[in-house]
C-alpha cells in the first residue's frame, strides 16, 4: 500500500478520533468558562466522574453540574483561571459500541495579575456513548500523577 | 445509528478542523522559529491581532510582520526559545462560509542553559478565511488569563 | 470553492496527519508507563533515536528498549511519573512515500506527592514508515529547547 494513500481501515476510526477530540474542546471549555449546566449535559443523565482526588465519584448529572459549580464560585472568589487541556487522545470502540477514551490532562491556573501555572497532570480515561446523535460521557476515571491510584 | 459509525454530517466538519490544526501547527512554528515573513503570510493583507495585553491592534500584514521582527531579535538577544501550543480547538463556520476557531494557547519560553517555564496561558478567538485555497487569519483576538479583559 | 466543503486534496494528507496524531498518543503512552517493549516495537528494526541530550544515537530497537528500561527503572526509583506531550504535528510525504512529521514535546515529570513540573520544551522531528500497514518510526530527532543544536 503506498504511504501516501488515505488509511481505509482506519478512516471511520478516524472520524471517531476527530469527533472526541472536537467534543473534549467544547467539554472543557465549558468547565473552564463556568457554564457549569452546559459542562454537566456532556455527561449523560446516570453518568460517573470519579478520581483519585476525591473521596468518593460524583454520580449523575445533578452531582456532576453541583461539584463543579461549587469549584467555579471557589475559582471566581481566588480570581483564578483554570484551562483544561485534554491530549494524546487514543480512541477504541467496543463490541457494544461504546467508546473508550484514554488521554493525558493538564490543569493550568492563572491567578489574575500573576503566574500561569501547572497545576496539575493527570491520565484519564473516558467511557463515551451516544445519544440523540451526541457524543456523552457515561464515566470518566481522573488518575491524578502526584497521588496514589485509588 | 451504530457507534462505531463514520459521523456523516460530521465528516465535512472534521475535515475543517484537521485543516485548523494543521494550519496552526505551520503557522505557530513559523512564528517560533523567527521565519516572521511566513508568519505574516498566514494573515491576510488587511488581518488584524489584538490582545488585551496590546495597547492597540495590529492591523496589516506589514505591522504584524513587523511586530514579530522586533519580538524575534528581542528573544534572539535574551537567547530564549518561545514555542506557541495551540490546542482544545473548536471550529464553527458562518453562514457566509467565515470561520471561527476558539483555542487554548500556552506559550513555554525555554532560556539557553536555563529551564522550560509556562510563560502565559491564553485563550485565542480567530476568524479564518480561504484565499486561493489556503486558509488565512483575517481576525486573531488573544485574551491572556492574567489580565482582565481588554 | 466554498468554505464549508471538504478540502479535497487534503483530505488524504488529513487522514495520514490524523493517523500520526493517534500513533503518537499510542507510543508516548507506552513510554510513560513503562511498557518498554512496546515502545520499542514502534521504531523500525533499525529505527534511531538521536537527541542534542544524548552524546551518541541509540541504533536499533534493542537499544532503544534498553535506553527507555534504564530511563523507567531511574524514574520507579524517583518516584516520578513522566508525560510526554506530543503537539503542533505537522506531516509532509516525501517522493518515496516515506513521512516527515515534526512536533513540538513537552515532558512534564510528577513526584509523588509532589507538584507537576514542565520539565522540558523539545522540537522534534520523525522519519516515519509503513510497515504490515502500521507506522513506525525509522528516525527521531529530538532538540531540546534549553541545549545547544546537535
């Protein structure tokens, strides 16, 4: 096969690659930006985000949308803004259909008036499904580097 | 519609947004690399950069060739490489056919014999537009998240 | 042509750059967690790795693998959870087929317990090659930003 032609076997997968990558920008920035109803309807209505830093997993949106809207008004008060990159995304697609999504995250904070700063780098691996067409996420698994795994 | 399905209204799409990625990828690392000629030709002839760190926009592809000179001789003296990461890219096209790209910027700056430093966290709003086939910036509007918005 | 459409020529050129981004996440993956061997098989046989770090190249996969057992036993030993972050990919083919992708690279390193830290900016260049339909890496050469030019 020359290498120059277009990867036929992969092409569909890398549709799906392109896809996650788009949805993990809107994702993200919806956190970051604080629109925290927009940041909880990526997941879906049962969905889980669990991680080492935390004693126990958000479950379902309404937890989801609370945690993070509790992290926002914290951020807001220390004038602080946070950007959550999303990277070295690998995609794989189960029997069933549903989407595994591993990827490397930083977590930037820049304090109004100072330092831009890493704050934190993480692995983290997704469980995407669809629904009415959209791309959402059932359960996230956040492994931050500087803690233990849970 | 199965999962592991090709996302056919999102094909077009995701063509755009490669296209965006690799555009920024060439263009940043100009910038990077002090080709400032190259840089500027990523704009249009009338294309303007503002930046809330800017007193005033950049506008014409002369003054921002001009204005990437005189950042380029100014890091060239203090021996610091500077390397421009655009990511969590989002691409939506206008009904006019006028892109808009939001991203996240990092900018690295890595003194000579020194150590690598996040300098500044951004985030980067650009309208794009096709001209002879290639995409241009007519608009680049930088907000960096130390400062309050301009 | 309007806008929105598919860039027909590009769209080969997109699924190799795509194809490349995924290969990439896949490798770096391997070599931040251990998994040396996998890391190895995904240069050529011959593949090598040269770096202005570096007073020699490693040649061949097995001294490749062993660099990258040395480099993870030091870093089990630390404590330390390294990332590679491979971005600003750019793909270009050459007449005989054989691909050209440079990278920017961040390594960011995690103690224990400790703070993430961005501990080095590269640039990076790849000779890549098909071989059984996958892409392999026949040369890297990787620059860091801090060091002077090999």
């Amino acid at each position: 096969m020359p290498l120059s032609a277009p990867d036929e076997l992969g092409a569909p997968h890398g549709a799906l690659h392109q896809e996650v990558l788009r949805f993990y920008a809107r994702q993200m920035r919806s956190l970051d930006e604080g629109n925290v109803a927009e940041w909880a309807a990526t997941f879906t209505e049962d969905g889980e985000f669990s991680a080492n830093a935390h004693p126990r997993p958000q479950r379902g949106r309404e937890a989801i949308r609370q945690g993070a809207a509790e992290a926002a008004a914290k951020l807001a008060e220390q004038g602080v803004q946070r950007r959550h990159w999303l990277g070295m995304v690998e995609v794989s697609a189960g029997p069933d259909g549903t989407l595994t999504a591993r990827s490397y995250a930083q977590v930037i904070a820049t304090p109004q008036g100072g330092k831009a700063e890493l704050e934190l780098s993480c692995s983290c691996e997704d469980e995407l499904v669809r629904e009415g067409g959209e791309l959402l996420v059932r359960r996230r698994r956040v492994h931050r580097d500087d803690l233990a795994r849970s």
